[in-house]
C-alpha cells in the first residue's frame, strides 16, 4: 500500500470537525501511465506539509483523475459533519485500509498467490483520499455541492467529479488530518474483478 498521510496533534483538542472520504476504483492496464503518475506524486510528498504544499499534492491528484474519468468502475464516499463521529470515521477508514491491505511482498509478482488474490489479472487500482476538518468555512465548497446531490444519484460517475473536482477548494489552514492511500502498492500491481467482488469490497458501488 502506497500511502501519504499527516494526522496532526490537535485531535486532542475539542474543536469542531467535518470527515469527507473518498474512494475511486480505476480500470487500468498494466502500461497504463496513470499508475506511475500517482505512485510518484504520492512517493515524493513529505509526510508532513504546510497547507499551501497539501492543496498541491491534492490538486495533481485531483487532476490525474479527472483526466482518467471514463475509466472509474466503482467507489464509494461518506461525509459526516458531525464532531464526535467524523472523529472515528476518520480512524475507522485508516485502521480499516492499513489493516485490511495486504503486505507489498504479497501484492507484487505474475504469480497468484491464493491468500490474498484470487486472479492474476491486474486492471484495477484503488485510490482513496481522506480528511478532516475543524472549521465548515473550510469545505464550502464541497458541501455545497453535497447538498446539490440527489439521492438517486450519490453512486453516479459525474457525482464523483463534482466531488473529485470540489477537493482542489479544499482549505487545508484548518485540517486536522489528511491521507491519500494507494492499493496496491507500487505502480506495477492491480487489482482484478475477482478481487475486488470478493471479500473486503462489499460496499464498493458500480457507477453508472
């Protein structure tokens, strides 16, 4: 699992907090420059960084996928407004990724290795964003757009620009925590369709 995170020592203060989360299936092949581009911009992003270097990183992951659009087979996204639980959906999605990912010697190679996979096809990689926040004013944006979503259209492809898109106004000066997490873990690996239907990836949804 290729991973960025920064989780900041104010969790301990009582400050207001939002979660938005994120996770995109991309269907790729295994040439595909996508992967590269995103193990890389990932890889060379310090853990630690100032809110200006942040946006940064996000925006050229923003704009990767948006670039590779067509190509999102399934995700899934939640945003709670609400202190006490964005608190624990935030620790929740990290223990839930890094506990459930497989170790990067047992993701790698041609060969299947029935413990973890279940194919040796590798088209699909997994990108999730993660974050949050103590001050409304800094997702405005976001959850306007939110609030313009209807609720047979959560699942829909376009739902997941507007809200890949809404990322890059994102005002990170009042961030408590952020991650972005790629699976598998190097740019050479995916996932394939048996992977991901079976177990783990329930609550992933098809996008229409």
């Amino acid at each position: 699992m290729n991973r960025r995170g920064f989780f900041s020592q104010l969790f301990g203060s009582d400050d207001e907090a939002l979660f938005f989360g994120m996770q995109v299936v991309v269907d790729t092949h295994r040439d595909d420059p996508l992967r590269a581009a995103l193990h890389a911009k990932v890889a060379q992003s310090p853990a630690t960084t100032a809110p200006e270097q942040k946006i940064a990183l996000y925006k050229s992951i923003v704009t990767l996928l948006l670039e590779n659009a067509p190509f999102f087979e399934y995700g899934y996204w939640d945003y709670i407004p609400d202190s006490p639980d964005a608190r624990a959906e935030f620790d929740t999605w990290r223990s839930d990724i890094e506990g459930g990912a497989a170790t990067e010697a047992d993701e790698t190679g041609d060969a299947v290795d029935e413990l973890y996979r279940m194919s040796s096809d590798k088209s699909f990689v997994v990108v999730t964003m993660f974050f949050l926040f103590t001050d409304s004013d800094a997702v405005d944006t976001l959850h306007s757009t939110i609030e313009s979503i209807a609720e047979d259209e959560l699942f829909r492809r376009e739902t997941f620009l507007m809200l890949i898109k809404a990322i890059r106004f994102l005002n990170f000066e009042h961030c408590l925590g952020d991650a972005v997490y790629l699976m598998p873990a190097n740019d050479k690996d995916g996932f394939s369709w048996e992977d991901l239907h079976g177990g783990g990836w329930e609550y992933l949804r098809s996008l229409a």
